[in-house]
C-alpha cells in the first residue's frame, strides 16, 4: 500500500502542476481515502476548491454485481466535462479497482470498462 501511495501522490501532483482536477475512487471510506492523499498537502484546502474529489467506489462503479461499462463511462466523460466548466484544463482520476475483478465475469465487465476509458482518454483531457 506504500507504494501505491507514493505513486498516487506522484500522479496527483504532477495532475494538480497541470491545472487537472483530481478524483480520487474509494472504496475504504473518508478517513482511509485522507490517509492515501495526505502528502498533497494542504486537502481541507483542495477540496473547498474543487481541486480534489474523492468518489466512493460505489457510487463510480455499483455495487455487488460487475461493472456497467457503459455507465462508468458516461460518469468519468461528465466528470470530465463538469471539471472543464469548472474552469480545470481536464481530470486525473486514480482508483484500486482490485476488488472489482474477482471473478471472470467480473474481470470481463472490467476489461470492457477500461476499454471504453482508455478510447475516451486518447481524445479527451482525462488522465
């Protein structure tokens, strides 16, 4: 988990260096999710600024069930776009989806999922 923090914290401040709005996917709950980002700093700061937000895994991806590709992608294309009005040059999005992908059809759903994502990101502003 070290790790992921320091690549997370990496991968954010280079988003925020960039003028991206972060969205950070948890499914640990808030206390878990301000641990992971402590060393952006200053987070009270980010999120009154809309800088930063954090999105329950739940609400990104559903729950109990596989992903629906379909409605994860239209989530992140509006996040993007809400993030582009908002004044913010795109989004940076980090997720440990692991938990999504315990199963083939689960795997499957997610595959499909990052697909679709991966196509959207190759146009648009989303990292």
């Amino acid at each position: 988990m070290a790790e992921y923090r320091r690549c997370l914290t990496d991968f954010f401040t280079e988003g925020l260096q960039d003028g991206l709005r972060l969205a950070y996917v948890s499914s640990d709950g808030a206390d878990a999710a301000r641990a992971d980002l402590a060393d952006l700093g200053d987070l009270d700061r980010l999120l009154a600024a809309g800088a930063l937000h954090v999105v329950s895994a739940r609400d990104m991806y559903g729950a109990g069930g596989p992903v629906d590709p379909e409605r994860v992608m239209a989530s992140v294309a509006a996040a993007t776009e809400q993030a582009l009005t908002d004044g913010f040059r795109g989004l940076a999005v980090s997720a440990d989806a692991t938990e999504l992908v315990g199963t083939p059809a689960h795997q499957d759903a997610f595959a499909r999922c990052e697909f679709l994502v991966d196509r959207y990101m190759a146009r648009q502003p989303l990292s």
